[in-house]
C-alpha cells in the first residue's frame, strides 16, 4: 500500500456545495427532511453521479439507497460506507451529507484508479437518520439490522399527516433506476464518516477521531408522591413533602454521578410539580432522567444508584416512589479490525488521530449489531451541529475522505 494515490479533493468539496443546494436555506444550512421532495433530489443526483461512473444503484424497502461497484468476488458481500443525505429542517450541510459524499468520493477514486477490492465496495444512504420529520430516526439502520420493525412503524405520520408508509413508496418510486433489493442483505462491515458534533477534536487541534463506541442511553420518568397539605398551617412533622424528597437526592446524584466518572452524562430535563399551587405542599413531583455511558455495566450501576438514593429519600419524607425505564438503547462497541485500520491510515497520511466514543446517535450504532462497524469522526466548528451555521474546513473534510479511502484499501 503506498500513501501516494489519494481521492480528488477539488471534487469532493465541489460536491458538498452541489449538494448543499438541494434544500438550501437563506442561512446557509439545509433543509432536507426525511422523504421529503428535496431529499428525493439529494437522492436522485446521487443515483445520477452513480449510473454516470458505471455503479449499480439499489433501494430496499425502507428506501435505504445503495451504490454498487464490484469486486473481484462478486459472491461476497459488500463492504458499505456512507451515512446519511437526510437534514434537521434547519440543519447543516455536513451532518450526513460529508460521510455519504466522501464515500462516493471513495468509490470514484477507485474507479479513476481502477482499483481492484476483494469483495463489492457499496455506497450507502441510510433513510431517516435524524426523526425530525418521522420518528423515530436511525429508521433506516434499525429497520436494516432488526429487519420486522417496518410492520410496527405503519401509523407513523408527520405533522401534516402524511403517513410514513406513503413517503417511502413516492420515494422509492421517484427512483426507477434503482434494484429493489430485500432488507437486511448480508454485509462484510460498515465504515462511517462524520462531523464530530462536539468541540473537542477542533478544541485540541486534532484532525482525526477514531471513534471506538457509542455511548448508551437510558431515559426514566420518577414519580415521587406525598400529601399535598396547606403551606400555612402543615408543621414539619406532618410533611410529607415530596419536593425534598426529590431536591435531596438530585443534589446527591449530581454531586456523586458526573464527578466521579467523566464518561457519564446525567441530565434532568423536565419537571413538574402537581398541583403546582404557591400556597401548597405538593402532592406529588415527576421528573425525567437521561442517562448515558459507553459501558452498560455503569449504566446498571448508575441507574441503580438511582433508584436506592429516591428510595431512601422517599422512605424518610413519607413518600411513595414510582420509577419507570422509558427508552433503553445499549452502548454499542465497534470493530477491533476496522479500528486498527483505520489508525493504519491515519498514520500513512500522517493526520494525528484520538480515540473517542461518540455521545450522539449513528446509524453505525444499529449495523454494529449484525456486522463490523466503526466510525471516523472529523472536527466541526465550535462543535456545531443542526444548525445552519455548522461549518467544517475544506482541509478536514479532505482529511476524513482520505482516511475512508486509505482504511476502505487496507480492508479489502
Ligand atoms: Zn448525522
């Protein structure tokens, strides 16, 4: 392998303004939902651009779309890059488009190269990552990896009442040049491109992320109930307040979790005391936890720390306590091989690289289920993202797609 064939980086910046017009906004952002007319466009341009190079182009049903160029051994399965064309509604230009555009880039620069892979080398653009007009998001990757969800998902509608089912049938159809093409077809690993979304790669000067894994999630609703009683007249002793129930052992968490164990993430979103009257001690207090690490055995530990610490308050204020997991996403580990890699590559280029794990969803996060994954995360500005002043340097962008083509050949 020799560092000296590289991938056409005038092209690969001309094709993220190319595609930075479709949906533009006066900010300068995109607005390119999910299955909406200008994500179609996004897709047909790539479809285009593919059918023009000599790729073949697929859709499966949940319009997941495909880009194939063969390799010597046709019979394997395709070795997939990509990430998403699909945008916030007032999202950036990178966030998906950098990773799906970079990894045609890859493809092209194997062709002008004619370059031989072992296995088929796909394209992919993951339907829906980002749920903003359908939810749930990462639709595409989960429908991929898990296979029976799309049964599940047929009253899913957006807010103007158009049902999912339909969005994707006028999608799939607003590209007849594509294979159809089964969900969930065998795949030799995943590779994916992205924007960092946090500041830290830009912060320490760091062109390149090796991302290892992604964090867990889990989200609890608490509910924590007492007796409301009059605030004048109730003395202390016949409190059974669950504000202090509740203000004690937040103060508790917060002050033990995030302290102790950089990698947590623990976040209070809502609250809300019922009935909510100044002039009386509340019945009853819920509030909603998200919780987040990259290892599932501190997530269970976390979260049982929780529930002990309310339990205990509970028990000395007189209050009753309900807690219930509402979404559960396990920490998802990726690929030793694809890892090293990558690092590989960085190194021939010369980029300086960190691990990390990433603290956002991908659709990496559901393919490392059912095969090899890994991702590459470069740096955005001020660790911007969905919003449409999210901006990456010409040179970082070139930086990720050189180290997509160079790991892409040393996997295959
Ligand atoms: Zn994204």
């Amino acid at each position: 392998m020799t560092g000296s064939i590289d991938i056409n980086g005038a092209r690969l910046l001309q094709r993220l303004e190319e595609f930075a017009a479709i949906g533009a906004t006066k900010a300068g952002g995109v607005n390119r939902q999910a299955l909406s007319v200008e994500d179609r466009q996004a897709r047909s341009l790539l479809a285009e651009l593919a059918v023009a190079r000599g790729f073949r182009v697929y859709q499966d049903p949940v319009a997941n779309l495909f880009i194939r160029r063969d390799g010597m051994r046709d019979d394997r399965p395709p070795f997939l890059i990509g990430s998403h064309l699909d945008s916030q509604p007032t999202g950036g230009r990178f966030d998906g488009a950098l990773g799906t555009l970079a990894a045609f880039e890859v493809l092209e620069s194997l062709q002008d190269r004619a370059i031989v892979t072992n296995g088929p080398v796909e394209v992919v653009a993951w339907t829906n990552e980002e749920g903003s007009r359908f939810t749930p998001g990462v639709m595409g990757s989960m429908a991929f990896s898990l296979g029976h969800v799309l049964d599940a998902w047929q009253n899913i509608q957006d807010a103007k009442g158009t049902r999912l089912q339909d969005a994707i049938a006028d999608t799939l159809a607003a590209l007849p040049e594509a294979e159809f093409r089964a969900l969930g077809t065998p795949i030799a690993g995943y590779l994916e491109l992205h924007i960092e979304q946090a500041p830290t790669l830009e912060r320490d000067g760091i062109p390149v992320g090796i991302v290892t894994g992604v964090q867990g999630t889990r989200w609890l609703e608490i509910r924590v109930t007492g007796q409301a009683a009059h605030a004048g007249t109730t003395p202390l002793v016949y409190r059974r307040d669950p504000v202090v129930a509740v203000t004690t052992t937040l103060s508790a968490l917060y002050a033990s979790i995030m302290p102790n164990d950089p990698e947590a993430r623990f976040t209070v979103g809502r609250m809300s005391v019922d009935p909510g009257s100044v002039n009386a001690i509340p019945g009853s207090l819920s509030l909603t936890i998200d919780l987040r690490h990259p290892d599932i055995q501190r997530l269970d530990a976390i979260e049982a720390l929780i529930i002990t610490l309310f339990q205990s308050a509970c028990d000395t204020n007189g209050c009753t306590l309900e807690t219930r997991r509402t979404f559960d996403v396990a920490p998802a580990i990726f690929d030793e091989t694809i890892i090293q890699e990558s690092e590989n590559a960085a190194r021939r280029l010369g980029l300086p690289f960190r691990h990390m794990i990433s603290g956002a969803f991908h659709d990496a996060l559901y393919i490392s289920r059912v095969a090899p994954t890994a991702m590459i995360f470069v740096p955005c500005r001020d660790g911007l993202s969905h919003n449409e002043a999210e901006y990456v340097e010409p040179e970082h962008s070139i930086s990720g797609a050189r180290v997509l083509f160079e790991t892409v050949r040393g996997l295959l």
